[in-house]
C-alpha cells in the first residue's frame, strides 16, 4: 500500500511540474468585436467643399455629345424644376439598358431553376446523358493517344528520309569541291597565257575611257562658252538680241546654232558604257560636231560688225579662244583614231587557244551537272523540312481539337452530374449564395447604366424661363453648346475638385448640400464642369458649379457648405471597411471557422470609409472580426490540482484515484 501512495505521488509530481514549466505558453485568439455578412446596400460619394454665389441664369448642357434627337421647349417658355428640356440619340445607351435588362432577368430564372422540381423521366435523360458523355469521353481519349502515335511514327520517317537527303548533299559538295580544285589549277593556267594580251587590251580601255570623259568636260566648256554670243540657253547674256553679231551674213549665225544644237544633243545623251567599241565611236561623233561648232562659230564672228558694245577687241578675243579650242579638237581626233587603230589591230592579233578551253569546258560541264543536281538535292531538303514543319502543325492542330474535344466533354461531364446531383439533392447554399450575387450584380450594372440615362438630357434644375437655344434638332453636338434657363432666385455653390475625383463627376449628378449656417440638408445638381486646371501648392483642382433654388431663408454670397455628390449606388454582400487587411497585394479578412479563426482573402467591390462591398471570399452568414485578433494565454485553472480535504476527488472503497486522500486502504 505504501509502494502504491508512493507511485499516485510521483505522477502527481510530474503532472504539477508539466503544468507549470508550459504555464502561459498556450494562447487563444480571442476578437473583440465580431459582425455577420450580410447583404445590403453602398454609396460611393466624393465629399466637397464649397461657397454659395447669387446668379440669376444657368448654361444647361448635356453629360455627353451626341446628336440631338428632340426639343421639347423653345426660347421664351416657361419651365419647372425637373421638366425635361431636349434629348440626343439614346440608341446606344438603351441598347445597353436592355441588354442589362435581359441579363437580370436571366439571372433570375437561373436562380429560380435551382429550385425547379424534376421529374423522374428528366432524372432517367440525365443519367443517360452522364453515361454518354463518359463513353464519349473514353473513345476520345483512345482516338487522342491514337493521334499522338501516328503522329510520333509520321515524324520519325519523315526525319529519316531528310537525314538520308543530307547525307547526299554532303557526299556531292564533296565531289563539288574535288571538281572545283581542278577548274581552278587549269584556269590559271590558261589566265597566265592570255596575261599577256589582257593586260595590253587593259590599258588601251582606259586610255579610250578615259579620253571619252575628256572630251565630255571640254564640249561642257566649249557650250558655255559659245553660249556667250549664241545666247541659246543663257538667256542673262548681256549680248541677248545683239544685232552686230552676224549682221554680215544671217546664214553664218543660224548654222552656229544649228551646230550647238547637235552638239549640245550629242553631249546630253553621252553616256560612259563597257562597251568599249560604243565608248570610242560616242567620242569622234561628239569631237566632229564640236570641230563644226568652233568653225561656225569662228564664220559668225567673222561675218560681225564693230558697233556699240561689240568691239573689235572682244571679237578678236573670241576669235583666238576658238582658234585654241580648234587646235585642241585637232589633236584629240588624232588621238581618237589612234585608238581605234591600236583596238582593231589587237582584236584581230587576239585569239584564244582552244585546245587549252576544251578541258576548262569539260570540267565546267561536269561542275554545272554536279551542282545542278546538288540544286535538286538542296530543294528536296527545303521540300523535306518544310513537310515536317507543316506535319507537325497540322497533328499539333488535330492534337490541340482533340484536348478541346476532351475538355468540352469533360465540361460537360462535369456539368451534368452537377446537374444530376441538383435534381436529385436539390441546390446546395453555395449555388444559391452565388447566384443571387449574380443578380445583385446585374442590377447594379443595370442600376449604373440607368444612372447614365441622364447625361443623354437636359432638364430644367429649376423654375425659370428659357432665355436661349444653341442647338437645333439633327445637330451634332458636344458639351459647347447649351439652353440658357433664368431665374433671379438662384444660387450657386463653386468649388474645387482634384484630378482623381474630377473624372468620376458628370453634369447633373445629384448633390446633397448642408450650409455650415444651418442644420438641414438641401438638394441641388452640377451645372457646370470646368475643364480648365488650376494649380496651386503642386496640387491640380478642377472647377464645379452646384445649381440650387433660392432658399427660404437668408443667403449671403461666400458662406461655407458641405456637399456630397453621389456617384453610384451598389448591393451585395457588405462588411466593415475596419475588417479588411492587408497582406502585400493580398485583400484578406479574420473569418470564423469551425470556432477558430483565420485569415481569409476576399476581392473587395467598391468601397468607402465605413462599408466595403465582397466580391468573393465570403458569403452570407459568415462570421468575420472586425477588430484586431488579440492572441491571449490560457490562465492557469488550479481546479485541475487541487487537492481536497479530506480525500479530495478520489471514492473511498473503490479503486478510484483520488487527490490527496481518500484512497482504498
């Protein structure tokens, strides 16, 4: 017995000391405030400031260009606060509504399919349809695998039979360049035995071209020279309409133009060629025509009167400058029938030694058939690799149809025995929460779009008199033109609105108003958008204007108001903007599952300060923290050990252990 108390009191030992040595390390996370999700209804809005101004008229424009469809007013009537003023085109826009329209009601019934009962032949269809869908997805899946094979096997000749192609290219462009060492040992050869000739033929060329351009600077001299007392081209001349030049003889001075046209001619269609023969036979033409020209030139001088400003010193300086150009013509002649002697007698003393060509043709011969057939060998390979290039494309397109193929009845598959599993169990919470999402979403959208239905009209923010039109029916128009509308019991309130915000505001979007000077909240309209930035600290400010009717109480320009201008209105799942964190790009939330809590990412819709709409993450009745998580330590509960008087938990007269007393004796 005593061995026995000993043992009940070592365990309790180790059991305190346990206890004591893990004291406060387990924790418990423990929010202090908590919120269920639940759905419900946002507003954007942008928060102005701003002072009132007394006027007494209002430009009206519309939100957007358009092309005016109806005027429902003319100049001179009298209109009350909301009275619609015109219209442009709303096709568009009610094309959108509609479809909209169309998805809402769509969700709608999709919701409500959910819940449509089945009856037994429609579960029977179902069921067949699952089973075919999976044969089908059985014969696919052979047919894929069938495909990948015949396309592994196709693949595998056609690289074969271009390894064999390549491999008789490089056999023949070995044969190629065996042949072609050959040609070039006996093209040397011959070269060295006509190097002789060649390099006689070679100079004798250059001497004849280069002569050719010679003689084309010297006609270009002799022209402008000419020109001077011909006065063809060089209509500046001051010896233009000269009467002493020829007045001997009118002949004389008509073939000296006569031979400055053909010489002139001759020169613009000169052109340096190879031809060698063509080169030499252009410049003895042009040397004879410019010999005619200076000799006709030198008879119109001859045949001149000394008078006026014709004097005999210019005659005889004009003289002498074509007695030089005659004796250098003389001289370039000579040397151009020199030419053509030395040309002729080389052509005819140039011969090629035929029996040296007979090899050079051979192994030419054999080079051009070799390389031709290297030709069809190179366009087979090009012919090969494009086949294995278009094979593989087109299995890889087969392949890529067959996956979508498979994909599809996979989908399908996949749809249907949802489908089977809905008819059969009905809808689960999952499917319903996301559905209804899906029509809360389609009537925001609808909502948005209907909102925009007003920037397509003018309407009349208050009572008064159209003063003027801008417009008429059919026009195209933009924000520029406008109905004026008067009313000495106007106020407007100015204010300025920064780059990010100025974008989300349109003209007549609501705003509610609340002067500093007293309590209530008044309802008023953007008249105006300005589009002209001001600047001012490095901070860019748009200027607004908000129409609103004369109050019934005092009004003095310049006091203070608050304004809230309502960009759109949004339903759906909605939380706290407090609960969400975040996490780098991660959006997350401390939802409740199963008693314990943890971090959950969530995609948030629009959001303010106060409330944030969920896009995914969460669904409706879900649990979230709205505070931080504080992570507390367990207190110690000395209920565990405690050891009772007397005999503490343990039974006397049974077996039971108890504290310290009460044991069996």
């Amino acid at each position: 017995m005593k061995k026995k108390n000993i043992i009940i009191a070592v365990i309790m030992v180790i059991l305190v000391g346990w206890r004591i040595a893990t004291r406060g390390s387990n924790t418990t996370t423990v929010p202090t405030q908590t919120v269920e999700v639940s759905y419900g209804e946002i507003q954007n809005t942008i928060q102005l400031n701003g002072e009132t101004k007394l006027v007494n008229n209002q430009k009206l424009t519309f939100g957007q260009a358009g092309k005016v469809t109806n005027i429902h007013v003319k100049v001179g009537d009298v209109v009350t606060k909301g009275q619609l003023l015109a219209e442009i085109d709303k096709t568009d826009i009610q094309g959108d509504i509609n479809s909209q329209s169309l998805q809402v009601k769509q969700n709608q019934i999709s919701y409500q399919k959910l819940f449509d009962k089945t009856n037994p032949s429609d579960i029977t269809k179902l069921k067949n349809t699952v089973e075919e869908n999976n044969q089908n997805l059985i014969i696919l899946q052979g047919e894929y695998e069938s495909m990948l094979l015949e396309k592994k096997n196709k693949i595998t000749d056609l690289e074969n039979s271009l390894k064999e192609s390549e491999k008789n290219k490089n056999n023949l462009t070995q044969k190629l360049q065996d042949y072609s060492g050959e040609l070039d040992y006996l093209t040397i050869s011959n070269d060295k035995t006509l190097n002789d000739t060649t390099v006689t033929n070679k100079n004798l060329i250059d001497n004849i071209n280069l002569q050719a351009s010679s003689v084309q600077q010297d006609a270009k001299e002799i022209l402008l020279f000419t020109d001077k007392f011909l006065v063809i081209d060089d209509r500046s001349s001051p010896y233009l309409n000269n009467a002493w030049i020829g007045a001997k003889d009118f002949f004389s001075k008509s073939n000296a133009e006569a031979s400055y046209m053909e010489s002139k001619t001759l020169l613009g269609s000169f052109s340096s060629s190879t031809d060698v023969v063509k080169n030499l036979e252009n410049t003895k033409k042009l040397l004879q025509a410019l010999v005619s020209l200076v000799n006709n030139s030198s008879d119109l001088l001859s045949d001149s009167v000394t008078q006026g400003d014709m004097t005999e010193s210019i005659l005889s300086s004009w003289k002498s400058q074509l007695s030089s150009y005659n004796s250098k013509l003389t001289s370039s002649i000579s040397s151009a029938n020199n030419y053509e002697k030395q040309f002729l007698s080389q052509e005819d003393g140039t011969s090629i030694n035929l029996s040296t060509n007979n090899s050079l043709n051979q192994k030419e011969q054999q080079l051009s058939s070799n390389e031709l057939e290297l030709l069809k060998i190179q366009n087979q390979i090009t012919a090969n690799k494009n086949t294995l290039l278009q094979t593989n494309k087109d299995y890889d397109l087969k392949l890529t149809q067959k996956q979508n193929d498979l994909k599809n009845y996979a989908s399908n598959q996949l749809y249907y025995t949802q489908l089977l599993n809905e008819t059969l169990w009905g809808p689960n919470a999952s499917d319903i929460a996301s559905s209804s999402i899906s029509i809360d979403m389609a009537r925001a959208s609808l909502s948005k779009t209907a909102n925009k239905m007003s920037d397509y009209e003018i309407r009349a923010q208050f009572d008064g008199e159209i003063s003027s039109i801008d417009f008429n029916v059919g026009d195209q128009i933009s924000s520029a033109e406008w109905i004026t509308l008067i009313n000495s019991d106007l106020y407007q309130i100015i204010s300025n609105v920064d780059q990010i915000d100025i974008v989300k505001i349109r003209l007549n979007q609501e705003v509610n108003i609340k002067l500093d000077a007293y309590d209530d909240v008044i309802s008023g309209a953007i008249t105006e958008i300005s589009g002209t930035p001001e600047t001012s600290n490095g901070v860019v400010t748009y200027q607004i204007k908000v129409t609103i009717p004369k109050l019934e109480r005092v009004v003095y320009d310049g006091m203070t108001a608050q304004m809230t201008v309502i960009l759109e209105d949004e339903q759906g799942l909605l939380i706290p903007t407090a609960a969400i964190s975040q996490s780098g790009s991660q959006t997350r939330v401390n939802k409740s599952v199963n008693d314990k809590w943890i971090l959950t990412p969530v995609v948030v819709g629009t959001s303010t300060a106060d409330k944030s709409q969920i896009i995914s993450g969460l669904k409706a009745g879900d649990t979230i923290a709205t505070s931080a998580v504080e992570y507390k330590k367990s207190a110690w509960s000395s209920s565990l050990f405690t050891l009772p008087a007397g005999g503490g938990a343990g039974t006397r007269g049974t077996k039971t252990v108890g504290g310290a007393g009460g044991f069996t004796r």
